[in-house]
C-alpha cells in the first residue's frame, strides 16, 4: 500500500503563485504514473496534471497549460504541481493520486488511480 500526502495550499491572491508537494510512504515501488485533481464545491473531481512513472511524458489539462507544471523526484518519492498565475476560479481541494498499475497510456480519470491523499486547500482571492 501507497500512502500520500499533499502540503503546501493555502490563501493566495489572483495571480499569485503556490507549489503543492506530494510525499509518497509505503511500497512506493509499487506507485507509477502520479497525478493531481482538483475538486471544487458542488463540482466533480477534474484532472489537473499526469505524469508518468520516470517523468518523461506529462499532461496538462487546457486550463492549467502554460501556467502549472508537475514534475516528480522518484528518489525523494515526491510529486509536485507548481502553480502560477491562480484564478479565483481555481479555488479548490487539490488531491495527489498515484497509480499502481504500469501502463503507456495516459491516465486521467479519477478510477485511474488507486491511491489518493487526503487533499490541501487552495484558496484563490480576487
């Protein structure tokens, strides 16, 4: 079992930037492709970013591009999602997921993943 933990959300103002961590424990060889999601009130859970297991192939949903990058340091068993230019709109719980299953494809659907943090705050003020 993989066990994650996200940090690094708090208050920022539109425009502003915050960079989210995500510490994997557990039989982390066990964790591949990592993503983050994002879960408004009252909305469905969204993909944000993927990245696959070594960090050669990620994705960036059309909202985010250009202004988010995640990236991942499998020796410190960590992912990250580097946010700039927030939106009040963005305001949400952000969550790590990981996937225990290698695959090529992409993954971006929330039943993708098998493991998932308890999530972090992220509050955009205008």
């Amino acid at each position: 079992q993989v066990q994650l933990v996200e940090s690094g959300g708090g208050l920022v103002q539109a425009g502003g930037s915050l960079r989210l961590s995500c510490a994997a424990t557990g039989r982390t060889s066990r964790m591949y492709a990592a993503g983050w999601f994002r879960q408004a009130p009252g909305k469905e859970r969204e993909i944000v970013a993927s990245i696959s297991w070594y960090g050669v192939k990620t994705y960036l949903s059309d909202p985010v591009k250009g202004r988010f990058t995640i990236s991942r340091d499998n020796a410190k068993n960590m992912v990250y999602l580097q946010m700039s230019s927030l939106k009040p709109e963005e305001t949400a719980v952000y969550y790590c997921a990981g996937d225990g299953t290698f695959s090529v494809e992409e993954k971006l659907l929330p039943h993708d993943y098998d493991y998932w943090g308890q999530g972090t705050q992220v509050t955009v003020s205008s």
